[in-house]
C-alpha cells in the first residue's frame, strides 16, 4: 500500500494547460484567493484546496460538534505549456513531479481540439525521448539476467508502442508494479488525468460542442472530465458565504463548480475519505483507496497506527437513515473491525488503540 502519513499530506494535482486558457484563474478559485499568485511567472503556484463534502456537513445535522475540518489536496498550477525553446523543458520537468493532471482547457474563443492536440503532442514527444533512452539502457542490464531490467524492459517497450502510436501510457493495462516502474521514470502520459472544459458565464452546464468535445475526447482516452467557468468560480470564492448562497441560487445552481472539481481531483489522486466524529470535531480525512484500518489511523497520528486494537466503526448511510450512534448501535450496526479490514468510503470511525 504506496503513501501513507507524511507522503500522503504530500501527493500534488497539476494544474496544466497551453498559455492563456485560465488555469491560474481556476487555481485561484480553488485556493479561495489565499495564494498571491505570480501571473506569467515560469514559476508554480503551489496551494492547499479545501474539498468542499455534503456528506460532511450532513454529518454535522446529527452530530453537532464545536469544530468542522474539512479535507484537503494540494494543487500546484504550473506555468502554461509554450510552443518548443528552452522554457518547454523547464515546464516539463515540472509536470513529471506531481502525482496527478488537471488539463485546463479553454472552450469559449479557442478551439479545444487544436489546444489537446497540441499538449497532446508536447507531452507524448517528451516521453518518446525518456522511453526511448531507458529501453537502450534497461536492454544493456537485462542481458547479464537481471529480471528487474527484463521488467523495465517489457513495460517500456509496451509504453513505446502506444506513443508511437500517439496514445497517452494511461490507455495500457498496467498493475502495480508497472505503474511504479511508469513513475520512475516520470513518464507523463501515464498520470491519472482530469480535464477540466472552461467554459463562459452562458455555458456554465457545458452544452456547447467546445465542451462536449472535451468530454468525449476524456472519455476516449481514459481520462475524465468536469465543466467549470473559471473566471466565474474565481469570482464567487471571493464572496461571504450568504453572498455565495444568493448568486449560485440565481443561477439555478447547488454549489460552486469547484465543489465536484475537488472531489474529482480527491478521486484522481487515488483517494477515498473517511470521517471522525464527535461533540469537539467532525473532520473527513483523506486515503488511499484499500487502505487498511490500521493505516487509515496513522492518518491521524502515528501513535494510533502503532498501538492499533480495533476499528468501531458505521457508514455514513447508516448515521443519515437512523439519524443518531444510539439507533445505530441498537440496530446492530456498529461493526468492530481488526487489523486486516479493508476501510470503505463513507466509513464513520473510532479508533481504539494503546502504546
């Protein structure tokens, strides 16, 4: 089970994108304007991103505590991709240190299939050059019978085929240990990615062929897709939360487009959240997904993980239909898990521990 505690705090969604398609003004309404961010610079912006959780604050209806503590992910909006020259590598390199891609692109006066085409290619020619220098040298290794060159072998070459054939390493069928061998080498086009259509204030649902077109195309090619109008998202974060409420309600809409835009990104990053919950805090806490329950404690505290005895734990389901723990537990269900169970999204715990 990769990340847990310290790396987990640090796993980083990039926001990516050509130049002037709005990815800073979107890293700006993530982070609710509290990064002064450096327009233009060919440095990133790096941020922490609140995930905005109905279950969280459904949660808070039964269970009223003194303090609410959403989950967080750290989003970093690296500079915009130019045409080739040496700022290309210097943005490059950037992007094979996060762990996640956001694709920013613009469907509102840019043509979208052009815009992916073109990072497409950028991103796809920069592998090519890694890939093909790693086989040469794996290759060399692996005729003294080293079986971890043979490995690196089989899976670079298996990524060569689909860049050559102009598709992205995350099409190919890869387990575990062939995405970490991706990994070290940094390859690109195998990071989960999310593209993002950013739309104009009149197209907020995403029902112009720009945006459809994105969505398509994320589709086709394993990745996924949300519709947000940055400039427009940007604007509300600015807002107290009343203000907030009325503009999204005279827009007919719920919630801020930022709202399923970080969940989405919580999900690419390959995380589930679970919750603790009590009269000092209701807090939701991020991890990966298959996490044990004893790993899932180490979230919290080191100490927890280590002196782990059990799990008592429910579903947020179960809090929403019964409405309080009481009910829970006279309906039976409050379960007792031990070291080896598997925690679910949406579980409600408390940690039993000793050291």
């Amino acid at each position: 089970m990769p990340r847990f505690l310290g790396d987990l705090l640090k796993m980083e969604c990039g926001i990516i994108g050509l130049q002037g398609v709005g990815k800073t003004t979107l890293f700006t309404a993530l982070t609710a304007h509290s990064v002064a961010v450096q327009v233009g610079s060919m440095k990133p912006n790096m941020g922490i991103a609140t995930i905005p959780d109905p279950r969280l604050a459904q949660i808070t209806t039964f269970i009223v505590p003194k303090k609410v503590i959403p989950a967080t992910l750290q989003v970093v909006d690296l500079p915009g991709v130019p045409s080739g020259g040496s700022k290309l590598n210097a943005v490059l390199a950037h992007i094979r240190n996060v762990d996640a891609l956001c694709h920013v692109v613009n469907c509102y006066d840019r043509d979208p299939k052009a815009d992916i085409a073109s990072m497409d290619s950028e991103l796809i020619v920069a592998d090519m050059v890694v890939v093909e220098g790693a086989i040469d040298k794996a290759e060399r290794t692996a005729k003294h019978g080293d079986k971890d060159a043979q490995r690196r072998v089989d899976v670079l070459s298996r990524v060569d085929t689909l860049l050559s054939e102009e598709k992205p390493a995350r099409e190919g069928d890869w387990d575990e240990s062939d995405r970490a061998i991706l990994k070290s080498y940094g390859i690109m086009t195998a990071k989960p990615m999310l593209y993002v259509a950013n739309v104009s204030e009149d197209d907020v649902q995403g029902n112009s062929e720009a945006a459809k077109y994105v969505a398509t195309y994320a589709q086709e090619t394993g990745g996924q897709s949300v519709v947000v109008c940055a400039t427009l998202e940007s604007e509300i974060a600015e807002l107290e939360q009343d203000d907030q409420l009325e503009m999204l309600e005279s827009m007919g809409l719920t919630e801020p487009a930022v709202g399923p835009l970080a969940r989405a990104l919580n999900t690419l990053l390959g995380l589930s959240t679970f919750y603790t919950a009590g009269e000092k805090e209701v807090r939701a806490w991020p991890i990966p997904k298959d996490a044990s329950a004893p790993q899932a404690a180490g979230v919290i505290h080191s100490d927890i993980e280590r002196g782990f005895i059990r799990a008592e734990c429910y579903h947020v389901d179960d809090l929403f239909a019964l409405t309080s723990e009481k009910a829970i537990k006279e309906a039976g269900k409050l379960r007792s898990e031990g070291k080896n169970y598997t925690m679910q999204d949406g579980d409600v715990v408390n940690f039993l521990f000793n050291v």
